[in-house]
C-alpha cells in the first residue's frame, strides 16, 4: 500500500517495521515474557511501521 505514496515511504515503513519489532522484541526478552528461541509475529510491527510512515510521510 505504501508503494502509490512513493519510494521513500516505502523504505520509510519498512524501516520503521524493523525498529518497532526490535524495540517490541528487546522488551518482551528484558520483561521475560519469551525466550531466545520463541518465535514472534513480525506482521503487526510492519503494520504499525506503514501506519506511521503513512501518518509521517504525509500519506
């Protein structure tokens, strides 16, 4: 969806899924909800990433 804003939006969302499902990752490990070798869905973070380039980019 973010490919009929422009190129840089897309780099933007993507880039931003990664942050967000890092940060998401580090604190579910520091709260000790999962472990290292539990599997989390990395979709919702994608999501959140192209809502909030939609949202920056002036979508």
């Amino acid at each position: 969806a973010l490919g009929w804003l422009s190129w840089p939006s897309v780099v933007f969302g993507m880039f931003a899924g990664m942050v967000l499902g890092g940060v998401g990752a580090f604190a579910l490990l520091a709260a000790r909800r999962v472990g290292w070798h539990d599997h989390l869905a990395y979709g919702p973070f994608l999501l959140a990433g192209a809502l909030l380039a939609v949202l920056v980019g002036g979508g």
